[in-house]
C-alpha cells in the first residue's frame, strides 16, 4: 500500500505584487539612509544628514504601506498566531523605530549623532528582518 505524497504551494498567500516592491523597497532605503548617516558621521558635511533625512522619509512611506498590506494579512489570516503576527510585529517595530529616527534626523546639523547613526542601524537590521520574514517562502504542508 503506498500513498503520494505532495507538497502544498510554496505560498499559502502569497504577498501582491505591489506588496512586494513596498516590503523590498525599505530595504535600500534604510541602507542608504545609514551610509548616508555614516558619511555624515566621517565627514561632518551636513548634506549627509539631509540625503538621510530624505531617505527615511521615503523608507516611512513605503513601510507604512507595507504595514497596511501586513495588517490586512494578518486580519484575513486563519491563524492569528505564527508567521502573520511576527510578520506584522517586525513592520511596526520598523515603522516605529524609523519615525523616531525621522524625528532624531529633524534636528539640527550634528545634534543627529550619535543617536541618529545607533537607530539608523537599528533600523535597517528590523526592515532586513521583516523583509525576510515576509518574502521566505512557505511550504503548504503535506496534502
């Protein structure tokens, strides 16, 4: 007696595709606004700190987005519990942590540092992490 076995979907949902190019997207935004933030750190040109200002301001816009699509995922989810949940957590920690770090870049010239390069660091890891968590591919189980 045997029995076939097959795998489920890669995706149980997969994300849209606008959901994807916002959660790719905060990525080199973050990472921009940290090199940039770690420019301005080397070379006190206060341009640096503007660029990343302006970076963290994109990043917000997209993840808040990102956050909207993440939210109605977890509301539309069978299981609150899991990956919906440690997906959504992960993006408001990001949201959460890059509007404080906008605040911190609203100061003037080197009233940013050191505390806004620390969240900018902060900040890219969560959006990094997110990111992942969001774009890994899922197995469907056994049918």
């Amino acid at each position: 007696m045997s029995s076939v076995v097959t795998a489920g979907p890669a995706y149980r949902s997969p994300p849209g595709r606008l959901h994807t190019i916002l959660l790719a997207g905060i990525v080199p935004l973050f990472l921009g606004a940290l090199l940039s933030d770690i420019a301005y750190y080397q070379s006190h040109q206060i341009q640096w700190s503007n660029f990343a200002a302006w970076l963290l301001a994109g990043a917000e816009v997209f993840c808040g987005l990102a956050l909207l699509f993440a939210l109605v995922k977890l509301v539309r989810a069978p299981r609150k519990g899991g990956y919906p949940l440690t997906y959504f957590l992960l993006l408001l920690a990001t949201f959460v942590l890059g509007l404080i770090n906008c605040f911190q870049h609203a100061k003037d010239a080197w009233a940013v540092m050191p505390s806004g390069l620390v969240l900018s660091a902060i900040v890219f890891v969560l959006s990094c992490l997110a990111a992942w968590v969001g774009l890994a591919p899922r197995t469907g189980g056994v049918q």
